[in-house]
C-alpha cells in the first residue's frame, strides 16, 4: 500500500510511522496555516560523524527553521528516549519548536535558548509569516 507524498511529490510505502508524518503534514497546513512550501520532510544532518535524519522541518519565510518534528508509529510508546532523539537533533538544527507524536499522543516544546530553558506548551502556535 502506497500514500502520495505531497511535499515530495512522489508515491512512498504506506508504513505506520508515514501515515502519521502524513497526518501532521496535513494536519500543520490546514488548522494551522503552516505552508507546504515551507515544509522539508527527511532533512538530513550530521551528528557525531553519522547521517541522520530528521522527520520534518518547517522554515518560516526568513529561511530560518522554527519547528522540529519527530514521529513514530501509533504502536511505539513516546518515552524519555525519544525526546532524548529530538533533543539531540536539535543541538544541531537549534529550532525553537518541537513535535514528538505517534499519532496518538502528541507532545510540543518551546525552547528558550537565550535562557537556556525549555517549556512543554500545550498546543502549536498557527505559523506567523513574522515568525
């Protein structure tokens, strides 16, 4: 079973953890008014000399990334290591929002990173073309 990829514009193996990314995808864009254009799905990053990738990205119009997301399959458990995951790419993306869902529960972060702190909000802000 396969599910069209709007960003990437191509057909992808309907796997557990796509369907969600693909929910969010669309989910981000219409309730919360984040542009596709500005969206970047399996963005790539170095960490500790090893190719990693992130599950999407999303630019506000500046270019400058302002939210991280991480996703996983309805049946994994978002636990400590997972934020841990999304922690450790942030060090290098140093992205202001964070995501981490399995479709089912959903968690977001702000990150201060003038004062070095971090916040669990309960909702994502609506994208501010300012942002």
């Amino acid at each position: 079973m396969y599910v069209f990829d709007i960003l990437r514009k191509k057909n992808l193996i309907l796997t557990p953890e796509e369907w969600v990314r693909q929910h969010w995808i669309h989910c981000l864009h219409a309730h919360k008014s984040y542009p596709m254009s500005l969206m970047k799905t399996e963005g790539g990053l170095i960490m500790n000399d090893l190719q990693k990738r992130s599950d999407l990205l999303i630019y506000n119009n500046h270019g400058e990334k302002i939210l991280l997301a991480e996703f996983k399959a309805p049946s994994v458990k978002i636990t400590s290591s997972t934020f841990e995951q999304i922690s450790n790419y942030n060090t290098v993306h140093k992205i202001p929002l964070l995501l981490v869902s399995n479709g089912i529960d959903h968690y977001y972060c702000k990150i201060n990173f003038n004062l070095g702190t971090y916040e669990f909000i309960s909702d994502l802000p609506i994208y501010n073309k300012q942002t």
